[in-house]
C-alpha cells in the first residue's frame, strides 16, 4: 500500500517540548498495557460502525474482527481492524491534539502515584502507550463514509509527524508498530497471546492473532442465568482458575439500576494454600479486563469470593483512589453482601445436607459478616447453623432455643473444646441435654455479639456451672452423724481441709445425677472471657491467671467421693488425701492447666494410688 506525495508536517498539539519521554518514564511499570488500550479503540471503532449501521441503514454485513499480525522481520507489531475507519480531519482532531498543561505539572502532580497506569486513562493517552514499545507507530486508516480518502499518519517518537493521503482500499484502521530494540518479546506469538488472554480474553469482537481466534466473545456473565447450566457455571470457573477445586456456590449478577453490573461471582473450597487476604475478583469494563486485584469492590468479610465483575460505568483505568472513594463503588459493595446473604439463606432453606458441608467453608465469613453489617446480621441470622452435641447434628439458634425453652430458656449452653470438656458433654448427653460447639476462633466475638443483639439471650460455656437439670434436688439433706450435719457437709469440710493449700480454690458439694464424674472444675464466664479475648487481642503484660479464682465441684454421687468420707471416718487421712488430690488434679487435666510441679507429684501419687489396689 502506497501514500500520495502530498505529505503534510507537523507537531503534535501539546504544551510541552516532547511527550514520549513523559510517556516512557511515567508508564514503564507495565508496558503491556499498550496492547490492551490498541485492541480497546479496535472494539470501539466496530462497535461505532455497528451502530451506524444500524441508525443509518447501511446494511453493513461484515464479519467484524481485530487481527493481530506479527512481522519479525519487519520489527513490526499491527492491531488493524475493520470499524468506523478516519479521514484526515479526525485524525488531527483524536490523534493530534493531545493537551497536558505543562510537563512540568505533569510530573508534579503525578511522581508519587502509586500506579503508573492509570495516568493513561486521565489524558486519554491509550493510542500513545504504543510509543512505550515502539520507536516509530503508523496509522493506515480509510472511513466509513462514501468516497473517502484513506490516510497514513507516522511519527517516530518526537512531537512532529507527517500526515499524507493513502491508497487504501479496505474501510477501517491498523496501528503499525515498529517495535524498540529491547522491545521484541512481542514478536513472540505465545507471549502476545498470554497478553491477549489477560486483557482481551472477554472481548465481545473476534481477536485474531495470526488468523487464529483467542477469545471468547460471549463469557457467560452476558448470557441469561437461565439459560446457564450447573455444568457451564463450573466450566467458566475453571476457565477463571485452571488449578482450583469446584467452587462451593455462584451469584449471577445483572443489575441495570441504579448502575450498570454484570458478573459471576463464586465462593471457592478454602485449603491451606488460599491467600483469604487477597481480592480474587477480575474486574471489567465493558468486557476489556481491568484489574484482578480491587479488594474495595467487595465487603471486607467476602474477599475470598472469585469470579468476574464487569463494571461498564467505571473507567478503564480506575485507580485503587477512585475505588476508594467513589459512591457507586459502595453501592456494588452493598449490593454483593445483599446477594451473599440471600444465597446463603436460599442454600439453607434448600437443602440442610447438601448446606452443611458448604457452611464448614463459609461459616467464618458470615459470622464476621453479620459483625460488620446490620443489613446482613438481619437478613442470614436465623440461617447460622450451629453444630449440636444433641440428636440434632446441626441446628439453627431459633431451633435450639424453642428445644431447650422448658429447661432453661434463652440461656445457650456451648462448648469451645469437645475434648477438653468432654466430661462435661457427657454429663448434658447423660440427662438427654444438649449443648452448641462454637470451637471456631472468630466464636469468641461472635457470642458476646449475638449477646449484645439479644438482651434477653446468655451463652454459658458447660464448664462454667452446673445447670440444675444435672443436679439431684435435696439428695444431702439427711442428717449423718453425731454433730448435726450432713453428709454433704461432712465432704465439704473434708475436702476444704484436704485441699485447704491450693490457692483460689472454692469448693462446692453437690450431687450430680451422673455419678461416674467424681469431681469438675468451675470457671467463672466472664473472668475466662476477659483472658481469652485479651489473648486474642495480642495483649501485652501479665496475663489474668484464670485459676486465680475457681471452683471444684465435689459429686457426693461418685463412689471416689464416698471412700475419700470412709477414708477419713477411719483415720486414714494420709490416702483419704491422696485420693481428695487425686480428685482435684483430675478435674484440672480435663482443663488442660495442671503444672509440671503438680504433674509430676499426679503421676507419683498415681502409682501409690495404684498399689493399694
């Protein structure tokens, strides 16, 4: 394709000596990014053609396309496509009259920016990103319009260019760039392709790059949910995240008002390797890829979440301030916890079994959830479900409560440790009692708030106290002896000089109903409360000793109990306290807290104990 001689000169309209230093120096960070703007203003050509076309009646019937050509031998990279086309006139008014206030200003206002990108979008620079790669660029370009004059623009990386008449016969543009010396891995078909697929991969116009087509043209958040199987969903995430397991759920979003939203969002299987730190989302703009990393799109407590969003309102180059910042970016916000929550109370209501693997994965995250957002807490609260050491495996709070209302309403009984309290859960299953495991980390935030959102509700862990449906009503009254008391009495007095040297103990004498458990220690609530969230919080200095004040719980049922009384009764004192240590260091080891001074004297003392046998 030849040019006419007539060749006109000129400098690009700026105010400043040279922009492509600027370019060079202020858009280094990610030179790739050329390729995307250049394919971007190719769909953008076709689509204006299209809708002409379409207005005006042309009846147009092309294949509308975007080639990609490589010529290693040339040094050349071309993103030529078959749209809109210009005149000479449009190329001086879009191409040419570029304005910046100064470059002095530029650079001052821009040096700290902490990416570079997005200066490309505020000056409408993405035609002259190419020159980040390219020591010289030409444009080919023939209208649309009846009997127009094709056009050939060049410039070699200096304000000045030449502009001439083309003989070009086909309508549309190519972009011809002649690439630097240190710029040739993109004459590397593989690695134009990975740049195509990172950017370009959801355009919704043929790429080709050496008459093969890269894209998908129509991923399937543009598509109808209804029109969408299970299969396809789980197909797409696997196009998204080649090395991920199946994703627990999707959100297919089409939103319309009060702004513009499209996309599937997927909550994936957690593992050890995933990062829940870090914003997973792919971000686009009228299908073109913006970003995979827009952590102020989603509500904090979702950011595993995956998947694509396609934003058409927000700017190409959006800046993490601009996220930050800007209103519609809450509304989204807002509305993907609204969809969150009422996926989760569909998928609850649903199916219980199918539900209760999937809340193992997600139940963190609604509980932070319900935290941070009242609209959420309202909207899932009554879906939470709670594993149950009852028949009932997995339960729902309002179910528990309506269970338990007879014996002892609103007040949650919980376990944070099945092995630690163990004894304990035993005792609530014995007497046909049940008791919520709440053993996550985030359970001890989210009971003092569900407390905070219910006055009239208490959570009380088992090992707390002892309920008084485990408990024999007025089993120690009788009299016993010659002094007037009571056998309960008589263990209380045993037991509080047998054990009078351990320091913060309170005994307490009651009769359980289960008489296999010969003594318990009883921690005050809110005192464990208090350490467990200052050690959660990091806190510095000394720790609240939690066995600063605590209680043994004496069962006057247990037959240990009862030799210890025998024990004494006949002056044997020495086992009878043996066995009252026994007893106690016993009840510490189900807490886990017994000292290596007194471990060594339980495992002595074990062995004496043993050989009386």
């Amino acid at each position: 394709m030849t040019d006419k001689a007539n060749t006109e000169e000129g400098n690009i309209s700026i105010h400043t000596e040279n922009i492509f230093p600027i370019i060079k120096k202020w858009l280094y960070s990610e030179k790739e990014i050329f390729l995307r703007e250049l394919v971007s203003n190719a769909v953008d050509a076709i689509h204006k053609l299209q809708n002409i076309n379409l207005i005006e009646g042309l009846k147009l019937a092309d294949e509308y396309k975007i080639d990609i050509r490589i010529d290693k031998e040339q040094g050349t990279l071309t993103v030529a496509d078959n749209g809109i086309g210009m005149n000479a006139d449009e190329i001086r008014k879009y191409i040419n009259q570029v304005a910046f206030s100064s470059a002095e200003d530029f650079i001052e206002k821009f040096k700290d920016l902490e990416d570079k990108n997005q200066i490309i979008g505020h000056f409408g620079l993405g035609f002259y990103s190419s020159f980040m790669v390219a020591e010289k660029v030409e444009i080919r370009t023939l209208s649309y319009r009846d009997a127009a004059v094709g056009a050939h623009w060049q410039c070699s990386g200096s304000a000045s260019y030449q502009l001439s008449e083309s003989d070009r016969k086909e309508r549309g543009t190519e972009i011809i760039l002649h690439l630097n010396e240190d710029e040739k891995e993109y004459l590397d078909a593989d690695n134009v392709r990975t740049i195509l697929k990172k950017f370009c991969n959801f355009l919704p116009v043929s790429i080709c790059l050496e008459g093969e087509e890269v894209n998908d043209k129509n991923p399937l958040w543009t598509r109808s949910p209804s029109e969408i199987s299970d299969d396809e969903y789980k197909e797409f995430y696997r196009k998204l995240y080649p090395m991920s397991a199946e994703p627990l759920f999707w959100i297919h979003l089409n939103i319309d008002f009060p702004f513009n939203l499209k996309g599937i969002i997927y909550f994936p299987r957690l593992t050890n390797e995933f990062d829940v730190t870090k914003s997973h989302i792919k971000l686009f703009c009228n299908q073109v890829f913006v970003s995979d990393n827009c952590p102020e799109l989603i509500p904090e407590f979702l950011t595993p979440l995956q998947g694509t969003l396609d934003a058409p309102d927000l700017p190409l180059n959006v800046s993490r301030s601009y996220l930050q910042n800007d209103p519609q970016v809450r509304k989204i916000r807002e509305v993907i916890s609204g969809r969150v929550a009422a996926k989760v109370v569909e998928l609850a209501k649903k199916d219980h079994e199918t539900f209760v693997p999937i809340w193992e994965d997600i139940h963190t995250f609604v509980k932070y959830g319900m935290m941070r957002e009242d609209k959420f807490y309202e909207k899932v609260k009554d879906q939470v479900i709670y594993r149950s050491s009852g028949e009932e495996k997995y339960t729902t709070l309002p179910d528990y409560l309506e269970r338990v209302k007879e014996e002892h309403e609103n007040k949650v009984y919980y376990a944070n440790d099945e092995g630690v309290q163990a004894t304990y859960l035993k005792l609530f299953k014995a007497q046909g009692m049940e008791a919520l495991i709440l053993d996550a980390m985030i359970d001890n935030h989210f009971i003092q708030f569900m407390e905070s959102k219910n006055s009239d509700l208490k959570f009380e862990r088992v090992d707390s106290d002892v309920t008084e449906n485990l408990i024999e009503q007025d089993a120690g009254s009788k009299v016993v002896d010659g002094d007037d008391k009571t056998r309960d009495e008589r263990i209380s007095d045993v037991f509080k000089a047998g054990l009078d040297s351990i320091k913060g103990l309170t005994v307490r004498i009651e009769t359980l109903k289960d008489d296999s458990v010969p003594g318990m220690i009883l921690l005050n609530e809110q005192q464990r409360r208090f350490k467990e969230m200052t050690q959660m919080m990091g806190g510095q200095g000394e720790m609240p000793d939690l066995f600063a004040d605590h209680t043994l719980l004496v069962n006057t049922a247990s037959p240990a109990v009862d030799k210890v009384l025998k024990l004494q009764a006949a002056g044997d004192e020495e086992t009878a306290g043996l066995l009252m240590e026994q007893i106690y260091d016993l009840a510490m080891l189900s807490h886990q807290a017994i000292s290596k001074e007194r471990m060594g004297a339980f495992l002595e003392r074990s062995g004496k104990l043993l050989g009386m046998v």
